[in-house]
C-alpha cells in the first residue's frame, strides 16, 4: 500500500513534549529518516498517514480527528509512546481521552515513555517492510 515511501503528519495531542522531542531527532543527521523515504509533511493532505503523540487532550480532540479526515484514503494512523497508546501517566484524567485509538483506528503501536528514536526508526521502516540498520 505504501510502496517505498511513507509521508506522515504528526498531532502532538497533549503530553509532556517527550514524545515529540525524540520524533523530532528522527531528522538530524543521526538517525536521518528521509534516506528510507519517510518524510513529515505540513500538510495532511500530503500525507500517507499520521503519527500522533499525546494522550489526546480534550482540546486537541477535535483537530485530531479533522487532522486525520484530510488524509486521503487509504491511510494509516501511527500511535507513538504511552500516552497515544493507553493515556500514559495521564490514563483516567477527566481532560484526556486516554490514547490516540479514543479518536482515530491505529495500525501501528509504538511503546515506550519516551520510546528511544531508534525504536521509532526500528517501527517506522518495519511498518515499509524493511529491515532496520543496526544503531
Ligand atoms: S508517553 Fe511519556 S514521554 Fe511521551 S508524551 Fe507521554 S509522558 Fe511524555
């Protein structure tokens, strides 16, 4: 379905920035995502899928859910670190909507608190049918 690249959009729905932090490494020349083809794009119109962080407050609800809609079909939804997965430290807080699965269907699950960027790197290209290079 996704060939040999995969663009995603990413929502940072609540959460301590954690997550977002070590997704966003995945660009510096360490780990370098886009030489397997994975971009993040500004628009979701532009986009394969997308990768949430976050518990998924109640004010990102609504942006979450539109965010997805625009994706063109087909599409995937990537839950990166606890709190996308379950609510994390967050779960059972009457603000949050414990995990990304309350608002759109995920197909991939991505666990750790933070999750280390080689597991998200290591999730990302399993997901394109590829094996990870060793860190
Ligand atoms: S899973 Fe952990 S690191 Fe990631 S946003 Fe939640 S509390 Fe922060």
């Amino acid at each position: 379905m996704l060939g040999r690249s995969l663009k995603l959009r990413q929502v940072s729905a609540g959460g301590c920035n954690g997550c977002e932090a070590d997704v966003n490494v995945l660009g510096t020349v360490v780990f370098d995502l886009g030489r397997f083809g994975i971009q993040f794009v500004a628009s979701p119109r532009h986009a394969d899928g997308i990768l949430v962080t976050g518990p998924v407050t109640a004010n990102m609800r609504e942006a979450l859910r539109r965010t997805y809609d625009a994706i063109p079909e087909p599409r995937i939804a990537i839950a990166v670190g606890a709190c996308a997965i379950s609510g994390g430290p967050y779960a059972g807080c009457a603000e949050t909507h414990d995990g990304a699965g309350s608002t759109v269907p995920i197909d991939l699950f991505v666990p750790g608190c933070p999750p280390h960027p080689f597991t998200i790197l290591e999730a990302l290209i399993g997901l394109l049918g590829r094996k990870a290079p060793p860190p």
